[in-house]
C-alpha cells in the first residue's frame, strides 16, 4: 500500500476551544496527602476538577519545563476533550489555563513531542459522527493552539505516538481500520505529515489486519524509525509483537523490514526508545496466558530487527505492565507502567531503573489505595523522574485526576 494509498488530512472548520476559567485544582485533600513529607525538589500532584481526568504523555520542553496531555471530561459528563499543561520543575502551572480542545464528541491526546521549531505536536484520536479519527493538533509554547486536524480514511483510526524529525516533518503510528464498519481489521500504521502539515507520504496496512496496532516510535542517530506494536494471531488466539522499521529518508517506500515475536500467552510492546549504538530497547509486558498475570517485558533489536539480548521480565507475584521508556543521562533504563505485586492497593504507578541488559537498580511504586497507573516518564534538569498517569481518588471508578509525580535521582519521593 503505502504511497499507492491515497489520503487527505481534513481540517476542522469550526474549532471548539473550551478554555477552564482558572488551573487545574490540586486536590492532594482528595487523597489526604502532606506535602511536607516530600524530598527536596520532588512533588505529587493529582489534578483535576472533580469530572475524570487522565495524563496519557509529557515532553520536556527546551525551556526547561514540562507539558502534559491527556484527557478531560466536559461539564455534562458526556465527552472527553484534549488536554494540555504546562509546569516547570516545582509543579507550579505556568499558563493562565490549561490548554483544552474539544468538540460535542471525544477527542484524546496520546502522546506529545516538541519540534524542531519549538510548537508542541499532539496526536491521539478525535470522535467524528461516532467513529474515531486519527486526531493531530499544535500548539504554541504559550499555550495558544495552532492547528487541529483529523485523518479521514478508514472507517477508524487512531493516533498512539508522534515523532518529529529534524526535517520538520512528522512520523506518526497507531492504528486504522480499512475493512468498514463492524470489521475487525485494525492494520498498524506509519505514515509521514510535511512541514507545512500536508500528507508526504502513507503506510497503512501493515499487519494481519485483526487487531493490529503500532504504539510506539523512535528515531536512531543515523535515521532509522522503529515503530513497535502489537498483532492478533488468529492460529493461537494470542497477542504478538510487531516491530516495522524504515529510514526516515525512504518514507516513500513500503517498509523493506517487519518482523513479528510470537511466545505463548500475551506479548505486548508498548514503547521504544533508541540507545546510543543504533539499536532500540522496547518495552511492554508479557503474560503465559491472555488471561493470567503479566510481568514487564523488555529486550532489544537493531535494525535488521534481530534480538540483540535475551528478553528480560520483571515483576512479582501480582500482574505488572509497562507503559513508557526513555534513556537516562548515565546510560540506564527508566521505566514507567503499573503493579498489583506491591504498593498502597488496587494497582500502582511502577517505577523501574535497570541498565540495557535489564538488571535492575532499583524499583518504587507510587499511588492510592485504589488504581493508579503510570503512562509516562521523563528525566527533569536536576536528574530526577517526572511521571504522568491517572489516579482513581476515591472507590468512585469515576472519580480519576491527571496524577503527576517527580521524584529524586533514586526515584524517591519521600
């Protein structure tokens, strides 16, 4: 498929822009927490306005701060809009308001980069007359959006990571469904948005076509994009790995490597990052059946999509899922996802330092005694960890705010 495929970029005539009329409220009372129990320089934030609310992504911006995305419920309840808050390194926001965009149906915001010329890029996926669309927005260091756009092919798609290069151009993945409506045909996808945020050039299709989807990207030192994803096996009635690799300069082509991993149970890759050699480390998790408990899954591949490792899994007796990965400043690992195996209750943000072979360092959790999950994380400017999640605050499932976490160096809090 891939440039044969012809497709278009709709642009949103009307934009609603639904602005709060003041910050996010930190409702630390909500969850009883002391603020003066916190190390040096580290925070807990549970942000919110008593309507769910949930923090999916966070880039550190050239300024030296942070800006979340996410999600955010209406006043009616009814619908979901994209979220976007800017704090610097001691939690405080620093615009008027958040950031929300939104129209009478969902929109999401999965993951955010900063570009080459400094706007903020967002994709996730945007409710159009029921179905879910691809969803891209920008927006400017202020925090005044620029752009909002939604792809229009495929019966659905959606938008589960975003990778600028150093073209000012746009790689993303995630999702599309080519198959019409009430067909389980979800192909990965990976395509390319110019500059000027015109479609260049499109790979959809990739994969078996049943529950196929791409969740993360990264881009090596020498060009190459890796995108990491997850494919039905119809044979097994399993999950397995989908790994698709090209280089940024032939996006014209149609992938020349794709490789599927496949052990019994559930495989999941959630995320990637590239290490300073070429090779990528992913991350996710894997479990013996679709329906027992899983363990964090991390190995590595290089470019020909070859296991450069043996695949690590870390985890206790309870179910663990990793959900981000970035590369520290002294050459580890830093990973971010979910634990039942310990903590406050319910599950827990899962915070996990290892070195590339996966030994582990250390590993904390954070959260309430209901469910609290961690999406993403980054290093701050002093060496610390800044986490974004959801926290469930009290046993209304309904009751979730945007959970933000920073910790020391150690991934200590307290």
């Amino acid at each position: 498929m891939g440039s044969d495929m012809i497709t278009r970029i709709t642009t949103i005539s009307i934009l609603f822009i639904l602005l709060t009329s003041c910050s996010f409220e930190n409702l630390h009372d909500a969850v009883e927490v002391d603020p003066s129990t916190y190390k040096p320089g580290a925070f807990e934030l549970f942000l919110g306005e008593n309507k769910p609310s949930k923090g999916f992504d966070v880039v550190a911006t050239k300024d030296g701060n942070y800006v979340l995305v996410g999600e955010t419920s209406q006043a009616n309840g009814m619908a979901s809009d994209l979220i976007l808050i800017k704090i610097d390194d001691n939690g405080v926001e620093l615009w008027d308001e958040p950031l929300i965009v939104g129209g009478a149906e969902n929109e999401t915001g999965r993951a955010i980069k900063e570009s080459p010329n400094n706007f903020l890029v967002v994709t996730g996926e945007k409710s159009v007359n029921g179905d879910s669309k691809l969803y891209f927005v920008s927006a400017f260091s202020d925090g005044n959006l620029r752009s909002e756009h939604f792809k229009s092919n495929g019966s659905t798609s959606t938008g589960n990571d975003i990778l600028p290069l150093s073209d000012g151009s746009y790689v993303f993945t995630g999702a599309i469904n080519l198959c019409g409506q009430n067909s389980i045909c979800d192909h990965l996808m990976f395509y390319s948005l110019d500059k000027e945020e015109n479609i260049n050039e499109v790979g959809d299709g990739y994969g078996s076509g049943i529950n196929t989807s791409g969740n993360g990207l990264a881009e090596s030192s020498n060009g190459g994009v890796l995108a990491v994803g997850n494919q039905f096996d119809n044979n097994s009635n399993s999950i397995d790995i989908y790994l698709a690799f090209q280089f940024a300069s032939s996006f014209k082509d149609n992938f020349p490597i794709t490789e599927i991993l496949s052990e019994p149970g559930d495989q999941f890759a959630r995320a990637t990052i590239a290490l300073n050699d070429n090779t990528y480390a992913v991350l996710g998790h894997s479990s013996n059946s679709s329906s027992g408990p899983s363990d964090l899954l991390l190995f590595r591949v290089d470019q020909d999509l070859k296991l450069t490792n043996t695949p690590v899994l870390i985890g206790g007796a309870g179910t663990e899922r990793g959900n981000d990965i970035a590369l520290t400043n002294d050459g580890d690992l830093i990973m971010v996802g979910e634990t039942t195996s310990s903590g406050a209750g319910g599950s827990d943000v899962y915070l996990v330092k290892t070195d590339i072979n996966g030994n582990i360092r250390w590993e904390k959790t954070f959260g309430t005694a209901f469910k609290d999950v961690g999406e993403a994380v980054v290093q701050t400017r002093d060496g610390g960890f800044l986490i974004v999640g959801h926290s469930q605050l009290t046993s209304d499932p309904q009751n979730v705010a945007i959970y933000v976490i920073k910790t020391d160096e150690n991934g200590d809090l307290r």
